[in-house]
C-alpha cells in the first residue's frame, strides 16, 4: 500500500488534548505531484462532518490535529437532581462520541484537483483497511502535574487501560483521594442530603458490568447493610453516571435492587463504599465516601467538571460569606429649579446626576474545613475548572426543599501544592463569583 500511517491515536481519547494522526505517501512521485496534500475526513456514522487538508513536511508526512472538529460535537452531563425512581446508571450521551476516519491526498498534477478517498492504508500495526473508528470523550488531562494522571502517560504507557481493565483495579473517573478503608480521614465527606454521582467508562465488548455493590458501615467499621443493584443491560460503548450521594442514593428506583432495600443509606451510617460488578465478581477500585454533617455552620457544596470529564463534589463546611459587587452608571442632567415665575429656586435636594444604569454581582467566600495534603492538591481541579455549580438548597412554593443549581462564572483561590513530608492540615479558601447578575429599574 502507498498509503500508510505512522501515528494513530489510541481508543478512549480525551478529546480537550491534542487528537493527531500522522499519514505518509510513500511514492515520492505522487508526493512531488503540485498542490499534493493529505486528506482526513471526519465522519459521524455516513455523515462527513468536516474535511482536513495538510501540505507534507520536508521529510513527506502530514500531521493532522483533529481535536478542534470533534471537541464541537462533545459537551457534559450533569446529574438528575431531586428526581425519584432513578436508574442505576444513566448513558451520559453528551460526553462522547465515535468518530470514523477515512484518509487520503489530493493533487493537482493534470491542472484540475484529483481526489483520492478514502483510500486503503496500511495501519502502525501493518494492518490495512478504509478507516478508522475513533471514540473520544471530554477529558482534558494535564500535560504534567505529579501524581495525577497526565495526557503523556494517557497516551505513551496506555494509562486509560486502568480505566477500562474490568477487574478491582480500575478506576472511576476522578482523581479524588480515596482512602480504601471505611471511615477514612481520606475519603470524601458529604452529608446525608447530598445528591450527586460518579463517572466510569464502559466498553460493552469486553466489560460484563452487571451489578453495582453498596457496603454501609457504622462507627466501628463493623458491616451494617450489603445492598445489590441490578444495572440495564448496555449495548453500546457508554461513559456511565451513577449515583453515590446518599440522598440519589436513596432515590433509586426499588426495582433496580436484587439485594436489600430502600433506604439504601441508612442514618447510622458513618461510611460506605461503591463498587461495579460483573460475572459475579469486583471490576472496579471501592469508591469510600464518609457521612460528616456539620452543625454549626451551613454546608456549601460545590460540583465541578473535573480533568476526566465527570464531575465532582466537595463540601466547604465553615463559615461563608455571601457578597454583592454593586456597578451604577449616571448621566448628568439640569435641575428643574426654575418657577412659572422665572425665580431660580435653588435647593440641596435638587437631582443633577441620574442613575440610569444598575448591576449587582453576587459573590461568596467558602472556607473549607480542615483538609489533608491529598484533598487540597486535588482541589486545584475545582480552581481550574471551567463549568462549576453551586449546589443550593431552598424551600420551594410548595413547602418541599429541594436542591438547584447555581452557575459560578469564575472561583478565585490561592493554590500551592502541599508535600506531606512538610505539610500537615489547613484551610482552602476561595471566592466565586456567579455566572448571573441582578439589574434594577432605572430612575
């Protein structure tokens, strides 16, 4: 084959880092031909949905990026909040999408433009074929950043296989500490009300995910409840949401469990971890949450895309502050200070500049309770995110509470990373500013 790849990206790309192919025609005839370029179509399912055309490099080979055409078609998924009779798992559709690539060069060798696609390629592994079935999802992996998972080792030491291995090693899609153990100072805290979930990759041709596995615990870390949930059978790759807030947890649909019963969550529960199933066995990391509701202050609880394209949650448990940024425009304008008389009556009271323009920004500063060195260096992924909500509880009209969401346009925190060789606990603060602003009337 004259057509060949040299560099082709792997399954399960994270599709905010560099997505590249690099093709080379290997007839340097063809490659001299005037106006030769390299063709990759992007395509979903028979539908092209963009073109791109490289010129080769001096040394014949053309490097394609095709994150920015796929990046367009691929969004997020939040979380149900105060549903009833939830699924176990949902399909999070929004957060991935299969790509087929086909490949191919254009020239211009008889005066008109000569297209060649898609052609036969011979693939890195000396394979040939017509395309090429890409499936990306929105993760956005640092290029270095210590202990977390980085796009180097994503992409060169097939880091995502620990993702997608189904066995008690992978992992779920957060790089939140888990402690391993019940009770854990490590382990993410959340109230007893707290909605919220978990994100996990699925490969339905290689992974029986079967059942999902509660185990409660009390204050002794002595067993208290087992609960087995059935999951739908799936059919299809999927990027899987499932529930780990208590108050989701608990909201689950009661034909789902095969083993126990609602409320899944007990109140004296201290502790519990999640887990997937498949065949009868673990395939997946035991997820630890802890229960730790605090009394003297109201408990701010912040979701926030995280570098792997789920979404996490922490709880800012100490005191906050809530804050208006106050913005006013005026025009200037003549006193109406002249009687029927044409006598000028001058007073104090008269207006010579109007408001014509007001805006209100609000604001909050949330303190966190104390925190290990793990925790705090995780939580540079909720100053850095960009899509950030505020999970707010209020009494609607009807009487009942519920939970809505706030949108933060920007969270402004000092972030230094701790060692735990030197560092030991501390706070994190930070001031968010809301994605909304308040207008009065004018004058």
């Amino acid at each position: 084959m004259s057509l060949e790849i040299k560099y082709l990206p792997q399954q399960f790309r994270t599709v905010y880092n560099p997505v590249e192919v690099v093709l080379y025609e290997t007839v340097n005839a063809t490659r001299n031909y005037p106006g030769f370029a390299y063709l990759i179509d992007v395509k979903d399912g028979a539908t092209t949905v963009g073109r791109l055309k490289v010129p080769p490099t001096t040394e014949g080979f053309g490097r394609f990026d095709m994150s920015g055409i796929m990046e367009s078609y691929i969004s997020s998924d939040l979380g149900l909040l105060n549903g009833t009779n939830i699924a176990t798992v949902e399909n999070n559709s929004n957060s991935y999408k299969d790509f087929t690539l086909e490949f191919g060069w254009v020239h211009y060798n008889t005066g008109s433009a000569t297209y060649d696609i898609p052609q036969t390629v011979t693939f890195p592994d000396t394979t040939t074929g017509t395309s090429y079935d890409l499936l990306t999802f929105n993760g956005s992996l640092p290029r270095y950043r210590r202990d977390v998972v980085n796009f180097y080792d994503w992409q060169y030491n097939n880091y995502y296989e620990k993702y997608t291995d189904n066995s008690s090693t992978r992992k779920f899609l957060t790089n939140s500490p888990n402690g391993l153990i019940s009770n854990s100072s490590y382990n993410q805290k959340l109230n007893y009300t707290d909605e919220g979930y978990i994100y996990v990759l699925y490969d339905h041709a290689n992974d029986p995910i079967d059942e999902i596995i509660i185990q409660e615990y009390n204050s002794s870390n002595i067993s208290i409840s087992t609960t087995v949930l059935t999951v739908p059978t799936l059919t299809t790759f999927s990027y899987l949401r499932i529930p780990i807030g208590p108050a989701s947890i608990n909201k689950i649909n009661s034909s789902y469990i095969s083993t126990g019963s609602q409320p899944i969550i007990n109140t004296n529960a201290t502790s519990y971890y999640i887990a997937l199933k498949g065949g009868g066995a673990i395939a997946s990391e035991k997820f630890y949450f802890n229960i730790d509701t605090e009394c003297r202050f109201e408990t701010r609880r912040l979701e926030f895309l995280n570098s792997l394209g789920g979404f996490d949650y922490f709880n800012f448990t100490k005191v906050s502050r809530h804050t208006e940024e106050i913005e006013r425009k005026f025009f200037k304008t003549t006193p109406n200070d002249l009687s029927l008389t044409g006598a000028i009556d001058y007073s104090i009271s008269s207006r010579e500049k109007v408001q014509y323009y007001t805006k209100s920004m609000p604001k909050m500063k949330l303190t966190s309770d104390w925190i290990d060195y793990n925790t705090y260096n995780w939580l540079l992924e909720l100053i850095e995110s960009p899509e950030i909500y505020l999970m707010d509880s209020y009494t609607a009209p009807s009487g009942s509470t519920e939970i809505r969401r706030i949108p933060v346009k920007n969270i402004e925190g000092n972030w230094e990373e701790k060692v735990s060789s030197v560092d030991k606990v501390f706070n994190l603060e930070v001031n968010l500013e809301f994605g909304i602003n308040n207008f009065r009337q004018r004058f």
